[in-house]
C-alpha cells in the first residue's frame, strides 16, 4: 500500500485530479438547474406502496450525474474508455430517461441492457478474459446487467445509490493507480466526482431523485470498471476484487431474488423488502441504513483494495469469513424483516415456515440447522487457521510453514469439527444461548486447537511448533465461531432494543424483576409496547442505563418524564412492590396522567385443577397484563 499511495500525488494523475475536481463542480451546479427543470415540467416522484418517500421529490437527477461525468472526462482529454463503451452508456441513459418520463416494458429494457453488454465485449472487456469463449461471455452479460440493475435496486432510500457509487469508484480508481491502467482512474475519479456532487442535494432528505438515468448509467460503469480491475489481477484476485468492491449492491438484489422466489412473488415486482428498506423496519433510522450500508461498502472496497498485498490463501480465507458473515445477516434479515410487494396477495406460510421447509427439503432434512452450521463452520476453522499463521508472520508465512500450512489444512478443518460434534456444537439451540454455552463453545475450539497442534507436530516434527499460531487459531476460531452462532441473537436484541411503535412506556424497576419485564416487552412486540425508561427508587441508579434503557428517576419524578418522553403508560411488576406501593403508584400515574398496569409472571395451576378463579387472584381486581 506504502508503494501506491505516492504515486496518487505523483505528475501522471494530473488529469485525474483535473477529472474529479470538474466533475464535483459540475454536479453541484448542474443539480439544481434539472431539480428546477423537472419540477417545473412536472417530473416528480410522487409517494406510493412500493416507494418508501412520503413525500414528492423531483426526478431527473441522473441527468446532472451524466453531465457531469462527461464534462470531468472531457477536460482530460485523454484515457477514457473505448468508444464502444461510450455507445452503450449514452444508450442506457437514453433508456433510463425514457423509462423516467414513459416507463418503459421490462422485456425491453432487458433488450437495452443486452445491446449495451454487446458493446462492452466488442471493447474488449469480459469476465474471466482469457478464459473459454462459452464461459466467457455469459458471465459477462450476467455480470453487467446484474451490476446495471443492482445499483438501481438499491436507490431506494435517499442517498444510497449515490453513495455506494462514491464508494465504489473511489476503491476502483485506487485499484487502476495500483494496477497501472490510467483510463479506469481517470473515468472512476469523474464518476466520483459527480456522485459526490450529486449527493449533496440527494442525501436525506433528498430534494431529487437520480431516476433510472442516472443509476443505470452509474451501474453500467463501475461494472465496466470492475471488468478492467479483473483483467489486470490474477486469477483468483480478479474473480473476488470486484464483488468485493460493488458487494452491497451484490448482496442486496442477491437478497431480494431469494427472498421472493421463496415467498412465490415475481422478483420484478417493486416492494419495500430491500436490505435498507429491513434495517428501517427492525429499528435503525433512515439516516442508520445509510450510514450501515455505506460503511459496509467502504469495508469491502477497503477489502478490495487491501488483496493486492495479499497472498491468495489469504484472500480465499478472508472471503470464507465474509461469506459466512454476510450469510447470517441475511437469514436474520429474511426472518425478522421485510413487507409484500405491491400487488402480491400474502400466502399462508411466513419467511420463516419457507425457509424452514426449503432447507428440510433439499439441505439436511430436519437437521438442517446442524448441517448448516456444519458447513459455516468449515469455512471458519479453514479461514481461521490461514488467518492465524498471517498473524504471526505479520505477512505471508514461511516457505516451510505455508507448505504445512496448506498441507495440514484439510486435517485441521476435520479435526476440528469432529471435536466440536463431540462437545455438543450442533445440537444447541443458539440464539437463545447463554453463559454455559459461552464455556462449552470456548472449551470446544480449546481443545480443537490443542488436538491440531500435538497432530501437525506428530506428523510434521517439532521442527514445525509455533505456540503463537496455535494459540492465535485457538482466538480467531474462537471469535469466528462464537460470532455466528451469537449473531442471532445479538442483532434480535438490537433489533429489540431499537423497536418503535405502540404505547410508550416506563417500567418500574431496575432490578432483576424489572429486566425480566423489559424482556418480556421486548420479545412479544405483539403487546403493542415500547419501553423508553426505567423508574428506580434507588437514586444511585438514576442515569445508569440497563439493558440500553436508561434509569429516568424515581417515582417522585413521573410527572416531569411522562411530560419530556410523551410516556402514555406505566407498568409495575407485581413481585416488586407492595400492595402499599402499588397504591402510590397508582396515584402518581393518575396526578401525571397516564396509564397504570400491572406484569404477574405467577405460576398458576390449569384451568381444569384451578380452585380459584384465575381472574381474580386475590388482587381486589387490579388489571393485570400476564406474560
């Protein structure tokens, strides 16, 4: 990396500073001349089911974006793309501005959008370039027209597409500055440019849209620009570097497609069921999805960018980590998250009754989970210990030890897994796990690490012991591990803690009866409640936070919170209080105005041995919200 960064300043990207710098000033003021243009010709993006903005926005931006690209480009003067290359992006605008203005069929769209991909081969770019003709260019139609779509799908809330775009062209031009290939930085540099100026009237809340002129030309390009990169890494890095560098837009229309053939629903269909539409609804704000999403693009364009100083075994182990990482995101966004589509009757089963079917079908049968976890974990244990022997060396392993390494590694992956099903890994049910399973999970990859450790000796010689690698296996497997078996439920209690809607309300207690409560209303959002407090007698608690609520005050003080957090509800658990309590509670609730209730966790007899009645339980007829 030391060896690139110079060279960005250097005398040669002259152009490419003159590119990035014309193209931002055009954006900025291009931007608002088309927002007024569109406006005025009644251009506008009005509020629907399947659009997530509540309220009219101009369309047309990707006119300014296109301007612009074309205004940074031409003050280089020199090492654009090929002129055919050229063709096919002034034919997806003009597809795009007449899909904005018309709508245009999806059957022809697709036409377009093959036409275009023609005229990237005929430039001479193609995935795997060099290999098979029949491999070849279906790969190259998949990919460009997946790229070109895939950045459209993901305009779906202000500023991410334009965003993203910023993101990724900015790690190709550093990858063309890497590689050599002046004409990739120079168009990379002016795509930055004018998203960046773009974004500045997109961001939320964005006062226009860049409509499909904009994001599929925007698409179209950094797919071109994705091919160059492929064509001057080798064969491993060039596969893996540019889904790394475009992996949002990746995942997100990857997400979508499964989703919806899962659910039955046709995947051209529009809807509010995108990755960034799922972050909203299980909490983060629209501001949060962008941020996330963002920043999950800026890690793997970081990625990216960081293999070409990697050695391939660790480019493969660090892509094996990402793929299970991305995976258990996604089964988690798929269960928690998501609407129908506009227009697409429900059916019966949920997202999670069709996965569940699906894989007891054709993945393991009932055992599914097992066989899955089976399979993550492989990729951890293999990645791990790869990951481990880097550590240590600070760089690539030595001669000797990458011979081990690679040789060892399919007895390392079985060991380690044969030793995991012995400890009970794959027949826990984990996104309820707790302290016991943390144990089992960490003497599991202990002893995993010490049977790898007396085998790769036993078999290689003592010559070949390195502690710190084997303790750093025991760490990185370890982490990896307990990361996706805990991801559930860690992201289900941010979600949790995150979840607005319903009545808001105080829960009295900070102590153990009290978490218990807030569990409880957080695991059942079918209550219709959300906490945004706690109340405590103990003035010692007052500004602490549990569970990520905070300690607001006492009950002295419920007049003043109920008035600041628009608190509508108070509830008490009734193992907590006395009945003295209980009755200056109420009078409290009453004098601020709000709602008084009960939480009873008691054990009860059934019905059919009940000698009481269960409605009353000698509470005088206190209302009482049962768990």
């Amino acid at each position: 990396m030391s060896s690139v960064l110079p060279s960005i300043f250097s005398p040669g990207l002259a152009e490419a500073w003159l590119s990035v710098g014309v193209a931002l000033l055009a954006a900025l003021g291009l931007t608002p001349v088309v927002k007024r243009v569109a406006r005025w010709s009644g251009q506008v993006d009005w509020p629907s089911d399947d659009r997530w903005h509540d309220r009219p926005v101009a369309l047309m931006g990707g006119i300014a974006i296109a301007g612009a690209v074309a205004l940074g480009l031409a003050v280089a003067g020199t090492g654009a793309f090929p002129w055919s290359v050229w063709i096919g992006a002034g034919v997806l605008f003009a597809l795009g501005l007449a899909d904005d203005l018309w709508g245009v069929r999806p059957d022809a769209k697709v036409l377009v959008q093959v036409l275009a991909t023609a005229c990237v081969l005929y430039s001479g770019y193609a995935f795997w370039r060099g290999g098979p003709v029949w491999v070849s260019m279906p790969l190259t139609f998949l990919w460009v027209i997946g790229i070109t779509n895939a950045l459209n799908l993901i305009d779906g809330i202000d500023g991410l597409a334009a965003s993203v775009s910023v993101v990724a062209a900015g790690a190709l031009a550093l990858l063309g500055v890497a590689l050599g290939t002046p004409e990739l930085t120079i168009v990379m540099v002016a795509l930055l440019g004018a998203a960046l100026g773009f974004l500045a009237y997109n961001a939320p809340p964005a006062s226009v849209f860049m409509g499909d002129c904009g994001s599929l030309v925007l698409g179209y390009l950094l797919a071109v620009g994705a091919l160059v990169v492929q064509g001057g890494g080798g064969s491993v890095v060039g596969t893996l570097v540019p889904i790394a560098v475009l992996a949002v837009p990746i995942f997100d229309t990857t997400f979508v497609t499964i989703t919806r053939l899962l659910r039955g629903q046709p995947v051209t269909d529009g809807g509010t069921d995108h990755v960034h539409h799922r972050l909203i609804q299980i909490g983060a704000s629209e501001g949060e999805a962008l941020t996330l999403l963002t920043g999950t693009s800026a890690v793997f364009g970081g990625l990216a960018v960081s293999t070409l100083w990697m050695g391939i075994p660790l480019v493969l182990a660090v892509a094996a980590l990402c793929l299970v990482t991305v995976t258990v995101v996604g089964v988690y966004l798929a269960r928690m998250g998501g609407t129908q589509s506009t227009g697409i009757a429900t059916d019966e089963l949920g997202m999670s009754d069709r996965v569940r079917v699906f894989m007891r079908e054709y993945a393991g049968g009932a055992s599914w989970k097992s066989v899955a976890g089976v399979l993550a974990d492989l990729l951890v244990v293999g990645a791990a210990f790869v990951v481990a022997a880097y550590l240590r060396y600070g760089g690539a392993p030595t001669p000797e030890w990458s011979a081990v390494m690679l040789e060892m590694l399919p007895a390392v992956i079985g060991a380690k897994l044969l030793v995991f099903y012995t400890f009970g890994l794959y027949e826990g049910i984990w996104r309820h796990a707790g302290t016991p399973e943390v144990v089992r999970l960490a003497g599991a990859s202990g002893t995993a690490s010490v049977v790898v450790a007396v085998g790769v000796v036993t078999m290689k010689g003592p010559a070949v012991l390195a502690p710190s690698i084997f303790i750093l296996d025991w760490l990185v497997t370890t982490i990896g591990i307990g990361g996706a078996r805990f991801a559930f439920r860690a992201l289900r209690q941010y979600a949790a803690a995150h979840r607005d809607g319903g009545r808001r309300v105080l829960v009295y207690g900070s102590g153990p009866d009290g978490i218990l409560l807030l569990r409880h209303l957080r695991q059942h959002p079918e209550l219709g409640r959300t906490v945004v407090g706690l109340l405590d007698e103990n003035t010692a608690r007052h500004g602490y936070r549990v569970q990520g609520i905070q300690v607001l005050g006492g009950p002295d003080d419920l007049p003043a919170i109920c008035s600041d957090h628009d608190v509508e509800e108070v509830i008490v658990h009734l193992k907590a209080v006395s009945k003295e309590e209980r009755s200056r509670i109420r009078e409290q609730c009453a004098a601020a105005d709000v709602d008084c209730q009960y939480f009873d966790p008691t054990i009860r007899p059934a019905p059919e041995t009940s000698t009481s009645p269960l409605t009353d339980n000698g509470r005088g007829g206190e209302e009482v919200l049962s768990p």
